[in-house]
C-alpha cells in the first residue's frame, strides 16, 4: 500500500501540469517541519546562541571580515574568544544570549 502511495506521488511530482504545484507544496512542509525542530531544540534548550557583539554572520563584516570592529581591532579578535572555547570544549565560561538565556 505504501509503495502504491509513493508511485502516486512520483507519477503527480513528475507531470508537468501538477508537478510544481505539488513540488513547492512538498518544500513548504518540509521547511515548516525543520523550522519547527529548530523552535523546539532551542525551547529544550539543546540549541545556544552566543553574543558574538558587532560581528555578522557572513560577508565583509562577519566572523572573519577584513573590515575592522567599530574599535579598530580586526574581526578574528573578537571571534576566536568566542570559538576557540567551542572547539576545544571549555565553553562553560561563554556568556548566552537569545531567547531562553541563563546569562
């Protein structure tokens, strides 16, 4: 029965009336589901955000940027305070920040 049911899907997934209908209607589940698991790893606490201060994710001010902190020190000295004790397992020290913070 299942296999029956997931010839189904293929069979709608591939034609090309329905297909991307379905196809996008399949990522939006999917998205939704991994966005609730992230809601939920971070409500069970398994998931902790550390202030990283002025410092973004990517790009020419991210972790590694050549663009120098507000305070004229280069990106890397703000950041590998932060990941060093990550990496090397001594992060009890780190202060969280985010929702559901201890700090």
């Amino acid at each position: 029965m299942i296999n029956l049911r997931n010839l189904f899907q293929v069979a709608v997934s591939v034609d090309h009336r329905y297909g991307p209908f379905y196809n996008l209607g399949q990522a939006e589940n999917v998205r939704d589901a991994l966005l609730a698991y992230g809601y939920r790893a971070v409500r069970q606490g398994r998931i902790t955000r550390l202030a990283m201060g002025p410092v973004a994710h990517n790009g020419a001010s991210g972790y590694f940027g050549p663009v120098p902190l507000p305070d004229g020190r280069p990106r890397i000295d703000q950041t590998l305070p932060t990941i060093v004790p990550l990496i090397t397992g001594q992060a009890a020290d780190l202060q969280e920040t985010g929702p559901g913070k201890r700090a």
